[in-house]
C-alpha cells in the first residue's frame, strides 16, 4: 500500500492529502454546532437535542438510542436544511461582494491549515518526521499572514449587505482584529526568542517548537504569553466575550444579518475551522504538541510501547494526543462563551490597547533578557 | 512550470494595480489593490522568498487595505461624488509621467545590470536578521522614527483638544 501511495504522481498525493483534510475539518464545522448545542446544554441543567431520530434507525439497538441521545439527527437536519432551504438574497445587496464574502470567509480557514503540523512520526533512521502539509520554515508567519485575511469576509458581508446593523458589525470586526493582531504576534515572540538558539539558522517552524517542547512546555514557564495569545485568539475568532462583529444583543446578526440557507452556513463553517486551526497553533505553540506530557516526549513513549518501528501506528497516536489537546481548547472556547458575559465595544478596545498590548510589551522585554541569563546555561 | 506562474502572477499584479487607478468605486479599488498585493507576494514566493511574501500579506493585505477598506466605509464615498480632473490632476500627471519616462530612459540609456549569478543560497531566517541588525541597521532604525513621527502627527492631527471647562 505504501508503495502504491509513493508511485503516485507528487502532485496527485499532495491533492489527495489535501482533500483529506478539508474532509475533516468540513464536517467538523457542523460537529462543532452540535457539541456547542451540548455544552450549552449541560451548563444550563436542561438535555439538549436528544429527540430527532429516522425510525429505521430507532430499530438498531443501542447505537440508535445513544446517537439520538446524543443529537447527531438534529444535527444532520439542520445540515439538510441549509443546503436545501431557499437561500434568499435582499434587493438592496451588493449582489458580486454579497456572494463573494462567505467563500472569502472560508479561504482563510482552510489555507492555514496546511501549515499546522497536525501529527508526527519516527523514520527509519529515528528521526521525528513531522504530519504536515507543507512543512514551511516560515510556520507561524504563514499562519499569521493568512489567517489576517479573514477579516475580509466580515469586512466584505457588512458593507455588501447595505443595512445599517450588518454595516456596523462589519466596522466593529475590522477594528477589533486588527488591533488584537499585534498583542498576538507579540506574544508567540519570546516562544520563537528561546527556540532559536544562538548558532542555529533560524526558523519560524512549527514543528522545531514542539521539538523545543520535549522538556518543560512552553505554557509552563511562559504563562503570561500564553493567556495573551489565548485571549487575543478569543478576539481573532470573533467568539464571545469578544463577538462584537455579530453581538445578536445590540446589532441584531452584526455581519450576517442578511444571509440565509449555505451562505450563512460557511460564515459558522468558517468560524468554528478558525477556532480548530487557533486551538490547535495554540497546543502547538504552548503545549508540547503531540508530547503526551511535560518530560514525557513522543520518542520515549515509541520506546515503551514499541512503536518505532510502525510510522501509521505512532503517527495516529500522535495525532490523537494532538486532537485531544485541541479538542479541550474546543471545548474551552464553548465553556467560556456560556460562563463570561459580552464586553462592551470601548471596554474591547480599552482591553486591547491599554491593557493587553503594554503587557505584551512588558513580557517580551521581560522573557528577551531572561532568555538571553538562561539559554548559555542550557546550551552548554 | 515556474515560467508560466510568473506569467500568470504578473500579469495579475500588473492588471489588478491599473484597475486600483481605474475603478470608480473605491471598495472596488481596494479590492483590486488586494489581489495585486497577492499577486506580489507570488512573485517573492517564486523567487524564494517565502518570508517577505508573508510579510507582505501579513501588513499590507492583513492590515493596511483592511484599514483602507473601514475609511472608505466610514467616508461614504459613493461614486461620481468626486470632480473626475482638477488642476492639480494635470500637474500630477504630468510629473508622473516625466517620472516614469525619467526611469524608462534611465533603464535602458544608463543603467549597467549585472549578470545574474548562477546559483544563490535560498536566504535563511539567519540571512535576513543579519542584514537587519548590522549592515541595513541605520535605515531600519530611520524608518521605525519616521513611522513613529507620522503616528504622533496623526494622533495630534485628528484628535480635538478642548479645555477641560469645554469637555463638561
């Protein structure tokens, strides 16, 4: 089988792997809405959807009465629903920008992707070969980069659909993330500061970060940074307490207002894959990746189990010790939306600029000369 | 294969840089100087040079054109709001255009272009901070001032000072 995959043409593999992973996070966008559903549930005391079920499927034990339990049918419903339903489009729209601004929305989400490491796996030489689609040296960068473009979509969606609210939610997003941009890249710096050590040839590489993380994580002797990068990635994907592009209490749908059936659907597609790609940069970035534990690399690990030898057994094993970690952060994002209140807009920005950025600042002057005490300590 | 792409990307940097100039409706142009912005970013990834493409779409498209974009928003400008010639469209045009004969005549009268060397090492991150922080250190440190001068002067231009008796 493997030597059926490597006599496929470079180009044939590399849309193969691609396919593959937009066929995961696709349907995961849908996923998310249901176990968003769940959560709010669970933290309201009340069941959540737990009736839909086909009746043929009612007659399969113990699977069907756990799937209804658990609301997959409500889920596939509601899938059904978006595709199928009229999708009307107001007069008043700016027809070319209004179909254009949910397809901008998922372009973003779905180029990060390939630069996220997601998995990695031992060679037969024993080196850790990373599970990634383009393993770029400039990682982080590209992330960045990319996934700044996102706020075309809001930007675009609010100003096609020529109405006062959606207008005013699309102003509110690109205020709000540009500004929370600056204290996120900020914070990742002293990360990049400790894993390029003085000789190396420098790298903005995903991957060496979790290389870096074989020890202590990053999160451990970093926290400040990593409560930064994780509010500023509150902000970046428009989630409560920071949605003020959509902020259904005052701006009605904020951005969305005037769109219906799919079109709407991508704009939460395409929200729910910048959370997956910002939790899992996150792991990446601040807890040790695919390394079950602090001090416990995925090397040892391949050790104690035998695994070396077996690239596809070790590779899913660290994809799922990947997965889980993101996953937490999932569920982090849904526990935080139903425990913390809105902000106002000018506590937003008062938090963004006079709070969060100093602090970035301050931290990244702070860990620049800890860096510079500590690392000829570590490197001899 | 790399021949074809350069084709491609620039013809649509070029293409998409005139429409910016031409396009009536200033979201339009916006747009367009977007897509232009990544057509450029293209060509630096072909001459491997993944780190300025990135951070070219990092701050200008990432930023800048997004901030472009909520001015023109905020101002309305509608079309045909706007005199299409003034006065001072003739001058600036003139003076652009004596500029662009200037570096066409210089280009092809004066200049000595050197023979591209065969082969270069792909600059690593290491190149680039190297350069940065001995050789073009002055012109970095210049550019951070002038940065900073111009944002100073935008908050005293915009912001409205008032007495404090006024601010009640």
């Amino acid at each position: 089988m493997i030597e059926f995959w490597n006599s496929l043409h470079p180009l044939l593999q590399a849309v193969i792997k691609g396919l593959a992973v937009i066929g995961v996070m696709f349907p995961f966008g849908g996923a998310c809405s249901l176990i968003e559903r769940k959560i709010s549930a669970a933290m309201q005391g009340r069941p959540g959807p737990n009736r839909a079920i086909p009746f043929w499927f009612a007659w399969v034990p113990v699977i069907g009465p756990f799937l209804q339990r658990l609301g997959v049918f409500h889920l596939m419903a509601d899938g059904g629903k978006m595709f199928f339903k009229e999708d009307p489009v107001p007069g008043h729209v700016n027809k070319f920008y209004f179909y254009l601004a949910p397809v901008v929305g998922m372009i973003p989400a779905l180029t990060t992707v390939t630069v996220v490491p997601f998995g990695a796996y031992l060679n037969e030489a024993g080196q850790l070969v990373p599970l990634v689609l383009a393993n770029l040296d400039v990682g982080i960068l590209a992330v960045f980069a990319v996934s700044s473009l996102g706020v075309y979509s809001l930007i675009l969606a609010g100003w096609s659909s020529n109405s006062k609210y959606p207008f005013l939610g699309g102003i509110r997003a690109s205020a709000q993330l540009i500004s929370y941009e600056l204290s996120m890249t900020l914070s990742v710096l002293p990360v990049f500061l400790w894993v390029n050590a003085p000789g190396g040839e420098g790298t903005l590489s995903l991957f060496h970060v979790v290389g870096a993380q074989d020890g202590a994580w990053f999160g451990l002797w970093m926290p400040l940074c990593a409560i930064i990068f994780l509010v500023a990635l509150f902000a970046e994907t428009n989630r409560l307490p920071f949605d003020m592009a959509e902020g259904e209490a005052d701006l009605v749908g904020g951005f969305h207002t005037e769109y219906g059936a799919m079109k709407w659907g991508l704009f939460f597609v395409a929200e729910y894959s910048h959370m997956l790609i910002g939790s899992g940069v996150f792991v990446l970035l601040f807890l040790g990746g695919w390394n079950p534990l602090p001090w416990v690399p995925l090397s040892d690990v391949a050790a104690w189990l035998h695994l070396a030898d077996q690239p596809l057994l070790l590779g899913l094993l660290s994809i799922g010790i990947f997965l889980g970690k993101t996953l937490f952060f999932i569920f982090l994002f849904m526990w935080v939306r139903w425990t913390v209140p809105r902000f106002r807009y000018d506590q937003v920005m008062k938090l963004g600029w006079q709070k969060l950025l100093p602090l970035a600042l301050g931290n990244l002057i702070f860990y620049a000369i800890l860096i510079a005490w500590l690392q000829p300590k570590f490197s001899h | 294969m790399s021949d074809t792409l350069f084709l491609i990307l620039s013809v649509l940097t070029v293409a998409m840089a005139l429409l910016v100039v031409l396009n009536k409706n200033a979201v339009n142009a916006a747009m367009c100087l977007l897509l232009s912005l990544a057509g450029l970013a293209g060509l630096f990834v072909l001459l491997d040079a993944p780190l300025l493409a990135f951070v070219l779409i990092l701050v200008y498209a990432g930023a800048v054109v997004a901030l472009f974009l909520f001015i023109i928003m905020l101002l309305d400008t509608t079309p045909g709001s706007f005199k299409p010639f003034k006065p001072l469209t003739i001058a600036a045009a003139v003076l652009g255009a004596a500029l662009l004969g200037l570096g066409i005549w210089s280009l092809f009268g004066r200049a000595v272009l050197p023979d591209a060397p065969a082969s270069v090492p792909v600059p690593t991150m290491k190149h680039h901070a190297e350069m940065l922080f001995t050789t073009y250190l002055l012109p970095v440190q210049v550019v951070g001032f002038l940065l900073l001068i111009a944002m100073l002067g935008v908050i005293v231009l915009s912001k409205k000072y008032t007495a404090p008796e006024d601010a009640k």
